[in-house]
C-alpha cells in the first residue's frame, strides 16, 4: 500500500537527519554545544532547545490538537539554557522519540486527515513534509556549526570533497 510506504519512508528520512546530527555531536565537546558562531545565529545548544520544544509540541497529540501547543514557550527555546551535553541529549532524545512515536502510530488511512498547525489546517502529508523540512533546516545549521568548530579535524559525514568516483565505483561494486 502507497500510504505504508509514505510513512515507512518518512521515518526514515527523520531518523537520517537525526542520525546526520548525531554524527556531529559525537565530534564535539562539552563546551562545542555553547559555542556562539556570532549573534545572529544560534548556537547547537538552543537548536537543540528549540527543536525538543517543536517537536513535543507539535507531536504531542498529533491528530487531535493543533500542533502549537499552549504549554509550549517558543521564546523561551531561543535562550541560552546553560545545560549540559547530557541534558540536551537528554531533550533531543525526547523530542525524537515524540516525533517517532506519533509517526509509528499512524495508519494509511490518518494520512487522509487534517491537522492544524498555528490554526492553519494541514493534511497529515503536508505536517509531515513542513517538520521535515523545518528539521533538515536546523540539521544542516548543526552540520554547519559542528564544521565550523572542528576546522580541518573535521570527518565528513557523507562523500568527502574529491571521492564522488571512488565512492560510486565502491557502491557499484557492493551492489552485485
């Protein structure tokens, strides 16, 4: 069925981009997730407030309430928490096991509901599509930062620069 297979596929870019996170944490140090690249952008700290509070928010709930959630305090995520490396994993795990509960609960047929979100009604497929594009945004920023911090240190988290041909002669040859 087409609607299995959306939502297969769904959770699994989510658990990439969360995986592609990840890979960047585990490159960092304690004091790498406060550092402030300048004051227009945020630091990896409160990406990650901001996105444990959007996704509980949002998740929480799912198909019944509108996925800006009264408890929530948006603002608030934007301000340096002062938490440590084991708090905010402790807040991106949570926030992800919300987004992939709700996503694992769904049936084929949910897809064809209406949700809101702000008050805006949205299909499922449409929610869905707008947080993962919201989250892959804030992904490619913590990418970026953990780039920025680790310099020339830095492990490429997918082809390195220079090794498109060794990497397609490599899967060409895993493939038969």
């Amino acid at each position: 069925m087409k609607e299995d297979l959306f939502i297969k596929s769904a959770i699994q870019q989510f658990k990439d981009y969360k995986a592609l996170a990840e890979r960047t944490f585990a490159q960092l140090n304690e004091a790498d997730f406060h550092f402030q690249p300048d004051t227009a952008n945020n630091n990896l700290a409160v990406n990650i407030t901001h996105l444990h509070g959007n996704m509980r928010s949002r998740w929480t709930n799912f198909l019944t309430e509108d996925g800006e959630k009264e408890w929530r305090s948006r603002d608030a995520e934007f301000e340096e928490q002062h938490l440590d490396h084991t708090a905010l994993l402790r807040l991106w795990e949570e926030g992800w096991k919300c987004l992939l509960g709700a996503l694992e609960s769904l049936r084929p047929e949910d897809l064809e509901k209406t949700v809101t979100i702000r008050t805006k009604p949205l299909t499922v497929i449409e929610a869905i599509h707008r947080q993962l594009a919201h989250y892959s945004y804030h992904v490619g920023q913590i990418v970026f930062i953990g780039k920025h911090i680790r310099k020339d240190q830095w492990q490429d988290l997918s082809i390195a620069k220079g090794q498109s041909a060794a990497y397609n002669d490599q899967m060409k040859t895993e493939i038969k």
